[in-house]
C-alpha cells in the first residue's frame, strides 16, 4: 500500500495531466497523511490543468473523511472563481455518481467546528453546494 502511495506521490509532478490527474485519485485515499495532503492541496490548485483539479476534488469527495473533505474545503477558500468552479464540479460529480458521497454533509458538519477559519468558511461553501443539506 505504501508502495502505491510512493508511486502516485512521484505521477503527481508529472508534466502529463493525466497521470497528475491520476495521481490526485489514488492519493485521495491518503488524505490523512501530511505528505499526501501537502500534494492533494498542489493538485487541487493545479495550474495547468482544471481536469486535474475537479477529479482529485471528486476523488477526495468520494472518499468523503473529514481530512479529505478539508482540503477541498481550503481549496475552495484559496481558488478564484474559476477553480471554484471545477471544485464544485468536482464535488458534485461525486454526489451524483453511482455510488454518491454520503459522508461529504457529515464531515462539512465535523469542520463547520474546526480551529482554522479558513476550513469553517469553505466547508461552508461546500455545504451550499450540497443543495440545501446544511452543515
């Protein structure tokens, strides 16, 4: 497992969109760990590509634990309008999936209380996304 970690963290510098893309997929898992988290936040920020930002947002929505929901959640304060955009793409590509994202409105709820503002702002925005369920 650590293995496939490793991997995804060397794709995610990859000068191909896809394997970035890729890459921000795999590591959505991983969103807990300090180094995979540090590259999430550069994926989600992606300057190259927005493919690259709305898949690791979709990624990490499926996923759906608080420290996956969180990235998005300061993604979404840093992004202008544009990235927002694919953020919230990215999000509700998730919720509408075929298997949704059901834990996303639980851990807005967990981060509307966290320390840092900048997670309370945008994990409030994420909970306007969810059309109404409030966090």
């Amino acid at each position: 497992m650590m293995g496939g970690l490793q991997s995804a963290l060397a794709e995610a510098s990859s000068p191909s969109w896809r394997q970035r893309a890729r890459a921000g997929r795999v590591l959505a898992s991983f969103a807990d760990v300090p180094e995979a988290a540090e590259v999430l936040m550069g994926l989600l920020m992606d300057a190259e590509d927005t493919s690259v930002t709305r898949q690791t947002a979709e990624a990490l929505a499926r996923v759906g634990m608080a420290a996956a929901v969180r990235l998005i959640a300061l993604a979404v304060v840093e992004a202008d309008g544009s990235r927002a955009d694919w953020l919230q793409t990215g999000v509700h590509d998730a919720l509408v999936g075929p298997f949704g994202a059901p834990d996303v409105a639980a851990a807005c709820g967990k981060l509307a209380q966290d320390q840092e503002e900048a997670v309370r702002r945008g994990a409030a925005e994420i909970s306007a996304w969810l059309d109404g369920t409030s966090c």
